[in-house]
C-alpha cells in the first residue's frame, strides 16, 4: 500500500502557494498588467517560477495555519511580491506560447 493510499495528505498545505496565488491575483489586477496573458499555461508558468525562487511554507495542523496566518505580515509577504513580479515580467515577456 502506497503512502498517498494509507494517508491523508489534504493537510499537507504549502503556505507560500497561498501568498503567491494572493499575490498574483493582486498583480495581475493592476492597471499596468493589462496587456499581460491570463492564458492557463502563462498563469501556471508564473506561479511556477514565482514559488521556485520562494522558500516553501508547510504546515500540517491548525496549529500550523495560525502560525502561517502570521506570515502574511511577515517578510513571507514581501518575498511574493518580489517573486510575483519577476516571475510576471519574465513570463509576459517571454510565453511558451506564439
């Protein structure tokens, strides 16, 4: 029996993806992100390259989202929105797509 069969791993959550969904979603509603693709490959590029150059969040518990709620305030916060807007500037300007 394989890991993923025996347990539940819908508590495995990783915070950062949070911050940078929040945080693209925020992004992308900014006037000067017009023009920028909203196609699923673009999006899923961006938060791709977004959460690779950010340093993961897990948590397991509630224990874990309280702490984690701590992180929106934190540097966490401000290292999204720094890897958002490069991961939006670099994909915008370079898509996988014609």
């Amino acid at each position: 029996m394989s890991l993923r069969e025996e347990y539940d791993f819908e508590y495995l959550v990783n915070e950062s993806e949070n911050l940078v969904f929040e945080e693209l979603d925020a992004q992308l509603e900014m006037k000067e992100r017009a023009n920028v693709c909203r196609c699923q490959d673009c999006i899923l590029d961006m938060a791709a390259l977004a959460l690779n150059s950010m340093k993961p969040q897990y948590r397991v518990s509630l224990l874990g989202s309280v702490y984690a709620s701590s992180l929106h305030i934190s540097s966490a916060r401000e290292e999204a929105e720094k890897s958002v807007k490069m991961a939006i500037d670099k994909i915008s300007s370079n898509p996988s797509h014609n």
